[in-house]
C-alpha cells in the first residue's frame, strides 16, 4: 500500500488540475551585469562570473571556482504584453540576496531578508518595453554580521551565492485579488479553517468558492463545495470559512503523506482570481515526553541537513530534486529533516509534503540573541514572521528554531517563540539546536528540547547522544569511555526534561575519503582539500591502502552509527535524534562523517536495507550486558521491540544465532505485543556457550514480519597461553638484546610512558566530525586533545587472528585493545613496510600508524604490542588477545621479513616525530565556558 501511494503520488504531481494562473511574465534567459554577461535565474558563480580560485590550497572546505561578494547589478529590456495593461504588477524573485529595483531608472525600493521571495509592487506600466536594472548584494555589509557565520550565508556549504534563484517575473493580477490562503486542519474536529485575506480597492461584492480533494492518494475523497458571499472594501479584508471534511478524512504522515489541494476563486462584477493551496490533515503536539501526530507517537529518525549541493552551491528550487533526495534519506530510514540555522527553498517543503518527512527549520543564526542587539533582532524576527507566512501551509512544516548553539538572553528567545506560537500555532518551537551546547538543560517557553545533554551532570548521566568531541565530554563520551552493552539508555537523562528531547547532532563518526569520489565534482565547487590530503597520504607512501581505509573506517563507522541510534530507540519516551549525518560535510574541516557522500550517493560500505534495519518504525532489539562472552558463561539476551508503526505489533520475533562458519546454529521464536509509540520488553534468550570450543564470532538475527536486526558477538574458550619459548620485556634492555642476538623470539610490550613521544593516544571510536577544529579547540579551552585515530586495519586471514577473529576494522572486541593502547608512529619504516594491526590515522595526520608489528632483528624474531595487556586482563576479550599473540609468535607462521638492525629499532622507539602544523577553522559555538567534567 506504502509503495502504492508513493506511486501514484508520483504520476499525479504531474496530472493533478491547478486553477488558472495568473499572467506572468518569466525574466529567464540573457543578462547584462556589472560582471558580464549572464544568464538568470542563476548565480555568478554557474555563470563563471566573479574571482578564479586564486590558492586552491584549503583544507577545510571546497573551493568556489569563481566566487564573488559584493554588489551586482543586472538589467536587460523587457517587453510587457498588452494583456497585462491596467492589471497591478508584482515582481517575484524567489530566493535571492538582498536586493534593490529599478524601472525604467526609477527606484521601486529595496529589500534585505533572506528566505521569503523578494516581491516588488510595480507601479502602472504601460505595454510594450521597459528596462529593468536589479543589485544584488552579498556583501558583509548588506546583512548584519551574525546571520553570516549561518547556512544561509557561510561558504562552508551552500556559499555565499550571488545571484537571482527560483521563479523569476513579474505576475498581474486584477483590482481585486486573493493575497492570502491559510489551511487551519483539525484532525480531532474532522474540519479545517481556511483563513483568507483579499485586497481590493473599493467597495463591492464578491463571491468566494472553495473546492477541493486528495490529489496524491490511492483512495479519491471530493471535499463539498463551499460557496460564500463577502463585502470587500478598500484594502484588504480577512475572513475566516470552516471546510467540512467529513467523517473519514485521509491523514498526513510519514506513513500515509495524503494532501488535499484546495482551489480558491474570487469573483466579483468585475474581476475573477485564483489561487490553489496544498495541505494535510494533521494534528502535531506533544504529550509529556513524546511527539503526537493525529493521537499516535512518533520517533524522529533525523537527518541534519547544511544545504550540501556541491554542483551548484545552492538548494533545488525544483521538487523533483528534493524528491529524489528525500526518497534516498527514507531508504536509510529517516523520516525527520532538521535545517541547521537555515530554511531550504519551498520546493522542499513541496517534497516533504510529498514523501512524508517531518521538517524543522531555523532562522539564519548560529551565535547570540541580545535584546540589545535591536538590528539583528529585527532582521530575525521578520525572517520568522515572514516565513510562516510563505511556508505555514505545509504539513511537513513541523518544527521552528531560532538557529544552532545559540546562546545569550533567554527571556528575548521566549518573547519570540509566544509571539510566533500566537501567529502561527500549526507548529512547534524552540529555543534554538543545543543551546549552550545543554548546560543550561530545558528552559520554560519552548515546545520541545535539541540537546546533545540535559544540563549539566555527573558522568554521562545527562547526554542524550553517545559521541562528543573530548572537549566537550571525558574521553569523547559513552561510546568510547564505557564498555559496549547494549543494554543502557538515555533515560536518567530525559528524565530531567518535562518535554520531548531530541539528540542533537549525533552520529558524528568520520569515515577515510574515497578518492575516486572527486570526479564527481563538476560543478561551482571543486575538492582542492580531497586532493590535498590525498597527495599527503602519498607522501607517507600510504597512497596504496587509500580504498581499504576508506571500506575499514566506513564499516566502523556502520558499526557506532548502529549503537549510537540504538541508545535512542532504547529509551523509554524519547523523542528522537538528528543525526550529523547521513551525507558528508563537506565544510567546517572537511568533515567526512556520512554514510553517504556528499551528493548524497552511496560510498559502498553498508546498504539501505541493512541501515533501515536498525533506524526504522519498527526495530527488534537484543539487550545484552556486553558483545565478549566466555564459553563457560550463559548467554543472555533480553529482546525488545521499538514500534513506531501507526499500530500495536503482535508479530512473533524470530531470533537465530550462528557462527560465521555456519557450523553452529541455534534458533526460535518469541511471541510479541508491543503498544504502538515506545520500547517494549518481548521475551529472553538463554543459551549455554559451551559447545563452543574455540574463539567464534556469533551472529544474532532478529525478524519480525518485514523488519529485520543483527548483532555480532565474540566467545571465546577459557584458556591461558604459557610464555614457554617466548621472552615477555616491556625496554629495549641488554637482555632483549641478547635474546635477539641468540635467535630467540621476543614479545615486547612497550610502557607507554616510554614511548608518548613516538605514538598517539589510544581511542576506540572514529575520530569525533574533523580532527583540526577540534585540535585548536580543546587546545583553546585547555582540555585534552582525542587522539584522532579512526580504525584498526588488518588481514583477517593473518595467522594472528586463528585465535582472535576479526574483521579487517575495528568492531567491539577491539573496546579494551584499541583504548589501553598507544599507537606507534612508524613513519621511519621501509615505505612498503605494513604493521599486523595497523590504526587508520585522519587525514590531516596520516602517520602509518601500528599495535602490533614485527621485525626480524638479526637472527632473533621481534613481536612488538603496544597494548598494555595488564589493563585488559581478566576481560574475555583481552585474555583472548594475549593467548593469540603468544600462539602466533610461537608459531612456525611467525616469519618477520622485514629486517632492522639493534640500532635501527632503538631510533625507532627514540627519535623525534616530524609533525604537521594542523590549526581548525573556527566554530561558532563557545566551548571554553563549559561546565567542568
């Protein structure tokens, strides 16, 4: 039935009947401008108009090819048709800079606001030709100085675009018109208000008609005609009409998005106007801490979006770009948008509408609101009051915020959020995204809560997402400071918020570029910064692992994408996450954190379906305390089922665990009943592991009806691996030496106060969004610097690994290993030479980076382990680890071939590391007044 209506939605967005349009004009084709000649709409930069990348040597962000800032002027003649003789003229840009009109060399005005359509009223003309001069302004001066560090203006992503966007003309209408149609639907009353403003310039008579019907579903519903007779007179004249719906009307949301377009005609002795209107029947609220949509509960599974569109620098303007976006994103399983500090075109709430996502958007700030500060106060309560006005219609229309990470006077931001809630109550609002980065937790006046943490706390108990950079939380947070589980939640965090909260930015796990992705950059922007670090990556004589980093580090960060969203959908109440991100991030640093890439294309490292299966309506859930068991332990698995369909679920969950070799296999059912809205607690699993006799990796699958998940788990035997044959040093002493010299095997663990000047710090997750910005920051603020590593990269098939399986990356068996290591700097090695276990550095860095590596040191054979084995002792995974390092250098496999002299293994653990300069762009948000952690 979904697939269905999607379909049809498809064919009727070309078929469905709109009323007579106005007469207009188009202004598209040739140009004149004070920088050449052009085409409109457009930009100077797809025109090639403006300054050519003079030093394409930027790491953080792509290179405009041609940008320009400043003022432009573009005229050319028009001719105006007799037919629009004696009609009044309006002049419509639909998105652009602030601009200035000129007729014929008379000034009509200028405007200064960023997201509404620049409409000009046109004074009488007469047919035939006209000249039309319009200045476009995007230089610092022409919007106040704290909207541009937004995604409205910064270059980060959608840059600071010159230019004219969208629908571009000028429309007549008569004396007397239809200004405005707002849709008020009641999905409790079965009834919707329809408020309408009509100017005219005297006093007459008219007669309003309203018809309408569901124009993208499978079942058809005709709403009753309403016919009305009102007095106008001079000006405009409001009036409100109550539109039955009948008993049975079809509802919007991401499940069923039915619109119903309404087609308004005005007539009077005189005149006739049309205007068509879309809307959905949809009641959005809260309900403590949950969202409600037409008395269900929703999840928001979210998606940043920093207007990245690389080709041309600039949102669609169209709706069939933002469909295929939106379609791609609900493949993932997203369902919710959130616009950091900008609002996107309406041809994306037109999409949204379409395809049923749920939409927050934001004013142009990312800063400070001061009432002091009246000029930019005033700049953004327009833009708001402006933009409920443009866009208040759409259903996928949920959400308001005041920008991101905004800080300052919070009684000036609840003067705004009652004043828009008064204008325009079909909303929610808040404050802004993360405010205070949540310190300061929930405030008084705001409908729902953005957070990355609930105030300020002990330990991680109020974040409400997994990963921070380590400035902002001990360690980098839960994610990489807690042993993984599968069992802890966000509820001591929520629970400190009387409204729904929401994760903000999560997810923000970097991924190693794929190279090849830079021939996709055809348009206004090209990747100078890929190839920068590409060609630093061919320095270090990495270059030829360059695509398994990418695969390693994008699997890995499957895997933290996978916990992080499942914290969320294992919380009780909780209101959902927006994660940072689904696409790259292609500014700020160069921050590679999608699964997708920039274009919002798949890189090849995880599927959709595979994706959805953990971020969808319905998800199956396995609980367990930790992913390394011994095989004398009980495995024990609590099943739960997160269910966000738009019903109760009663679908049995069949579970099946098996090992990768598929010679053991253990399966069964578990009868379910989970209330539509929230986690419910199903049925156990209990499983003794003893049959299993060696180190396996196990499988968990979980099906209920379509939905599907999967869990890895490690078992391993309880055993312990003598030294017998194997020296066991932590210096490069006279005895190593010796040993060496003798042809004896040796397994250095080197203490890592011995060696912090030749390795980096230790870290399980991928590097936290850009390991530059967060560089200078934490050094800014005096807090620790992460680590900046991404992944282990290995040969499963190594003979290491007969006794410590794993994949080629880093998954949670490597928890305690990667964390309680000190990664060695092995630079000064042969360039062809590989470490076993070797770390993925980030890209600013590119260090060839080892755990584990070997060396032949004369006739000796040298196993080297930067581990601090005694820290990981007594977990199942790091008594595993031990027994494996021991078997394999006892091994006939253990067969250095790499040979170094004593002396030239003592420079490696001794000599100074060149390192690179790095400093990060600077981020709008203030982290050195953090609360102590």
């Amino acid at each position: 039935m979904k697939q269905l209506f999607l379909a049809l939605a498809t064919l009727l967005c070309a078929v469905s009947i709109h009323p007579q349009e106005r007469p207009f004009l188009p202004l598209s084709g040739t140009w004149e401008s004070s920088l050449g000649t052009c085409r409109l709409p457009g930009s100077t930069d797809d025109n090639k108009l403006g300054n050519p990348a003079q030093t394409p040597y930027a790491t953080t962000q792509l290179t405009r090819l041609h940008s320009y800032s400043g003022q432009v002027t573009y005229e050319r003649d028009f001719t105006l048709p007799e037919s629009f003789a004696g009609k009044k003229l309006r002049l419509i840009m639909e998105r652009t800079k602030p601009s200035t009109l000129w007729i014929d060399g008379d000034s009509i005005g200028s405007l200064t606001h960023l997201y509404a359509p620049h409409e000009y009223e046109l004074p009488p003309l007469a047919s035939g030709n006209h000249h039309i001069a319009i200045r476009i302004d995007n230089s610092e001066t022409s919007v106040p100085k704290e909207i541009q560090g937004s995604h409205a203006w910064s270059d980060a992503t959608q840059t600071n675009w010159n230019g004219i966007l969208g629908r571009f003309g000028i429309e007549a209408r008569d004396e007397a018109y239809i200004n405005k149609v707002e849709v008020y639907p009641s999905f409790i009353r079965k009834r919707a208000l329809v408020k309408l403003t009509v100017n005219t310039e005297r006093y007459e008579d008219a007669t309003i008609r309203i018809e309408g019907n569901a124009w993208n579903t499978p079942e058809n519903h005709v709403l009753p005609t309403l016919e009305q007779k009102i007095p106008l007179q001079p000006g405009p004249t409001s009036f409100t009409l109550t539109l039955d719906m009948g008993d049975s009307p079809l509802l919007w949301s991401e499940f069923h998005p039915a619109l119903y377009r309404l087609r308004v005609s005005l007539d009077t002795d005189h005149t006739h106007d049309e205007q068509s209107v879309d809307f959905g029947m949809r009641d959005f609220r809260t309900e403590g801490t949950q969202f409600v949509l037409n008395d269900k509960k929703i999840f928001l599974r979210g998606k940043h979006d920093g207007c990245v569109f690389p080709l041309t620098g600039y949102a669609p303007m169209d709706v069939d770009a933002w469909r295929k976006v939106f379609q791609t994103a609900k493949r993932y399983g997203i369902n919710h948008y959130r616009c950091h500090s900008y609002t996107p075109p309406e041809a994306a709430l037109k999409a949204a509408d379409i395809e049923g996502i749920y939409f927050q958007i934001e004013l142009p700030l990312w800063g400070k609101i001061e009432r002091k500060n009246t000029s930019l106060n005033s700049f953004l309560k327009r833009e708001g009051d402006m933009l409920l006005d443009w866009l208040g219609n759409h259903p996928s229309f949920m959400m308001l915020g005041l920008g991101n990470e905004l800080n300052g006077e919070v009684e000036v931001m609840r003067e705004w959020l009652s004043d828009f809630r008064r204008k325009d109550p079909r909303h929610l609002y808040c404050f802004g995204s993360n405010n205070y980065l949540g310190w300061m937790g929930p405030q008084k006046g705001e409908d729902f809560f953005v957070t990355c943490r609930v105030g300020g706390g002990e330990g991680y108990s109020t974040h409400v997402r997994s990963s921070f950079a380590y400035v902002d939380a001990e360690k980098g947070g839960i994610l990489n400071n807690t042993r993984p589980n599968t069992t802890a939640n966000y509820a001591q965090a929520i629970a400190r918020c009387p409204r729904p909260v929401v994760g903000h930015e999560t997810c923000q796990f970097q991924i190693y570029p794929d190279y090849q992705q830079i021939a996709k950059y055809r348009g206004v922007l090209y990747p100078y910064n890929l190839e920068i670090f590409r060609n630093r990556l061919k320095e270090n004589h990495l270059y030829d692992q360059a695509e398994a980093f990418h695969r390693a580090t994008g699997h890995f960060s499957v895997a933290c994408y996978k916990a992080d969203i499942e914290y969320a959908l294992r919380t009780p109440g909780f209101g959902g996450f927006q994660m940072l991100d689904l696409q790259d991030y292609p500014g700020q640093g160069s921050a590679l954190v999608g699964i997708l890439d920039a274009f919002m294309e798949t890189k090849g490292i995880t599927d959709p379906e595979t994706f959805y299966g953990f971020c969808a309506p319905v998800v199956p859930l396995a609980e367990m305390k930790d992913f390394c068991w011994r095989n004398t332990q009980t495995l024990q698995v609590r099943v739960a089922l997160s269910n966000y369909e738009e019903n109760d679920w009663n679908t049995p969950i069949r579970w099946q665990l098996i090992s990768d070799d598929g010679t053991w296999e253990k399966k069964g059912t578990l009868s379910c009943s989970a209330p539509q809205g929230n986690v419910t607690p199903i049925g156990n699993i209990e499983l003794p592991l003893n049959e299993l006799k060696t180190a396996q990796r196990l499988t968990l699958n979980l099906q209920t009806g379509t939905y599907h998940n999967y869990y890895h788990l490690w078992v391993y035997p309880e055993e312990q691996e003598n030294t017998e044959g194997v020296y066991v040093d932590s210096l490069l002493n006279k005895q190593v030496k010796a040993k060496l010299a003798k042809g004896e095997t040796v397994l250095l663990l080197p203490r890592h106060k011995d060696i912090g000047k030749q390795s980096v710090g230790g870290m399980f997750t991928p590097d936290y969004w850009n390991y530059a910005m967060f560089k200078t920051i934490s050094e800014n603020a005096g807090k620790e610097v992460s680590p900046g590593t991404m992944s282990i990269l290995a040969d499963p098939a190594h003979p290491l690994f007969r006794h410590f399986p794993t994949e080629e990356h880093s998954d949670w068996q490597w928890w305690s290993i990667t964390r309680n290591s000190r990664p060695m700097i092995l630079n000064h090695t042969d360039e062809a030479y590989r470490p076993v276990v070797q770390v993925i550095d980030n890209i600013e860095r590119n260090h060839k980076l080892g755990i584990v590596f070997e060396f032949r040191i004369g006739k000796g054979k040298l196993l080297v382990c930067t581990t601090d084995l005694n820290a990981i002792k007594g977990t199942p995974e790091g008594n595993q680890f031990r027994t494996a390092l021991l078997r394999y250098a006892k091994s006939a496999q253990f067969q250095p071939d790499t040979v170094l002299t004593w002396e030239e293994l003592t420079r490696l653990f001794t000599e100074d590391i060149i390192q690179r300069d790095i400093q990060g762009v600077k981020n709008q948000s203030d982290y050195s007044s953090n609360v102590p952690m």
